[in-house]
C-alpha cells in the first residue's frame, strides 16, 4: 500500500444519471491510470434509498424504482464477492470496471431494468459472476445493501446529493461537487506526497490555461489602453 493513498467514498445509485456520467466520465478513466495505486476505494450503491425492516427481511424503495433496487443489489453483491475472490488482484479496476460497465449499459424500462452482468463480467475479468448473480436474488443482497445504506446515514441522512463523493472521510460540497467534473484534480490535492504523473500533467495543464488567460487579459487590455 502506498503510504499517500488517499481514501475515497463514492455514494451512488445504479440508474442515477449523474452517477453514470460520473463513473464513465471520471472515476473509470482515473483509476486505469498508476492514479488507481494512490486511492483507497469504497463504493456505496444506495443513494437515497430508504429502507423498512419488515418482519423477517428489508423493504427498499429506491429513487429510480424497483430496477433501480435490483441494480443496487446486484453491485452490492459483486463488490462483496470481488472484493473476496482471490483471482481479482486488482480490486480497484476490476471492480470499477465491472460497475462502471453495468452503469454505462443498463437497460432501464419503466420501473424496471435489465443488467448485462455476463457480458461485463467477461469483459472485466470477473471470475466468479455465478456467485454474483446468485446472491442478488438472496437474502444476502438485502443484508449488503442495508449495510450500505448505514454508511450512506452515517456520512449524512438523508443524503441530498447523488452521486456524493467524500475524500478522506471529510464531506465537503465543494470537493464533491467538483470531483463530479474534475476528479483527478481533486483526488491529486490529497496525494501529499511523490505525486504520480498524472497529477502533474494535471497541474501542468491548470497553470497552462491559467497563463494563457492572464496573456489574453493583457492584450484585450493593451487594446483598449
């Protein structure tokens, strides 16, 4: 474990538009890059779901509906059972890439939907897909995905943004808000220490823009001097 790794929350649903941007757009691209060395990663598939014990198990009604439920499930169970197969070496990508590809390619049909979990599974090197799939129509993906809902409380109840994404352990709006669009840039202030080249590439960028539109202020002022 590098000694810089910064921890990192994503809270999310499974049929949130924005939390599909934000794993196709930010987190999936981030983490195929030495960048994924430096993050401590948990994913939380819950978002504003609410649950009811009733009787003898849970009662979820989640924000996008009962497919919506199904989803959540599904991916509770795989970063359960990735997390504990011994032939994913790399957690952070392969079960970044198995959820990223369920995100990008569900099939959502009124209130329910429909999750290529073979086809990302064979494209993600996830061996035990079995497993996965049987465990979503178990008990135990109601169990997982209560679990999730109490970390989901516990960093804020109700959460009021989807996806929310918290560094550190520290909820900070403008840091989620931010990391929604620009990721890396958030993600590599929190790398303290040997910062990897991406984030250099990503300073390097910054302070290029921020150069070129200081150059063009002076000449737009120049000109009408």
């Amino acid at each position: 474990m590098i000694s810089s790794q910064v921890n990192v929350a994503v809270y999310y649903e499974s049929l949130c538009p924005d939390s599909r941007k934000f794993f196709t757009k930010q987190l999936y691209p981030s983490l195929q890059t030495s960048l994924s060395n430096f993050v401590n990663l948990t994913l939380v598939p819950y978002g504003k779901t609410t649950a009811k014990f009733d009787i003898n198990s849970y009662q979820f009604e989640c924000h996008h509906g009962p497919g919506e439920c199904q989803g959540n499930k599904i991916q509770a169970c795989a970063l359960k059972l990735i997390h504990d197969d011994q032939n994913s070496k790399d957690y952070n990508k392969v079960a970044v890439g198995f959820i990223n590809c369920l995100m990008d390619k569900a099939m959502r049909e009124g209130d329910n939907a429909t999750f290529p979990t073979m086809d990302c599974a064979q494209l993600n090197h996830v061996h035990n897909i079995k497993d996965i799939e049987n465990c979503a129509g178990h008990s135990d993906a109601s169990n997982y995905l209560a679990y999730y809902g109490g970390l989901t409380d516990k960093i804020q109840k109700p959460l009021k943004s989807v996806p929310t994404i918290v560094f550190n352990n520290q909820l900070k709006d403008e840091d989620s808000k931010m990391a929604q669009t620009s990721f890396v840039k958030v993600l590599c202030q929190y790398i303290e220490h040997d910062k990897p080249e991406e984030c250099l590439k990503n300073g390097a960028l910054s302070l290029k823009i921020s150069l070129g539109f200081v150059l063009l202020m002076a000449s737009f002022s120049r000109h009408f001097l």
